[in-house]
C-alpha cells in the first residue's frame, strides 16, 4: 500500500489529526473478517445510512462487543478453544478479531443486530443545521 502524501504544507493548518488517523487506517490491513459497506438510502423512518456487514459465522450474541471509542468504531469477536472437541479435520478456526473503522465528526451509531451470522451496524450523519450569523463590524475609533 502505498504512503498517503504528507499534510504537512504550510497552508493545512491544524491537519495532523488527519494524518494521524490516515497511518493508523493504511496498517489495520488484516482481512478477517470479511465485511460490506453499503449506503441504505433514507426512508419514511430512517435518514439515509452506512451500513457495515460483517460476517461472522460461529460467534454467538455474548462473544461479539461493538463500541465507540474516540471517534472510532471498535468491534470485537472473541471465542474460546472447545478443549473438549477432538477434530480430525479442523477448517473453522476458533479466532479472535478486532476491526476498527474510524468515524468522521458527527458520525452516529445507530444500533447493531446479527442474523444469519452477519453482524450489521447501522451509521448516520445527522443532517446539520444551517446556521447564518451576523457578525457585528465595529468601526475604528
């Protein structure tokens, strides 16, 4: 992968969050596991949304957590070893992951639900106020 140009020109001030952020999203590239994101358009309930799939055959209810953390979204699988199963073939791996997705300013999570092995959390943009304010000139004395 290749290095994102640096925001370190005299003209992008106060950028170094970004690029902080930009290093930390270009070395998270493990594939496990596997997810979609897709755009769900706005309904008569529900704004438009980002909606990340994950899958995640084999993990039950109580071995998966998604939270928010600084500005980003952290979901967890964690399983532990059935010592007590003793396999001959073993092509499903009991594994732990952690995949994070950082969240742009005003970015909401709306809820999360698994079905059919397939974790779903739903994000959205409150729509922002539009603002328009007078600033005062005050004359030079």
């Amino acid at each position: 992968m290749s290095r994102v140009p640096s925001l370190s020109s005299p003209f992008l001030l106060g950028f170094d969050e970004i690029e902080r952020v930009l290093d930390r999203v270009s070395k998270a590239a493990d594939g496990y596991p596997p997810y979609n994101i897709e755009r769900v358009p706005r309904d008569e309930r529900n704004p438009e949304r980002l909606r990340i799939t994950l899958a995640v055959a084999g993990f039950t209810l109580d071995q998966l957590e998604v939270t928010v953390e600084e500005s980003q979204l952290v979901i967890r699988g964690r399983q532990a070893e059935d010592k007590s199963r003793h396999y001959l073939h073993r092509g499903i791996a009991a594994r732990q992951f952690q995949r994070t997705f950082v969240l742009a300013d005003g970015m909401e999570v709306l809820g999360a639900d698994l079905k059919n092995g397939l974790l779903s959390i739903d994000l959205a943009r409150p729509e922002p106020e539009r603002i328009v304010r007078t600033v005062a000139i005050k004359p030079h004395e």
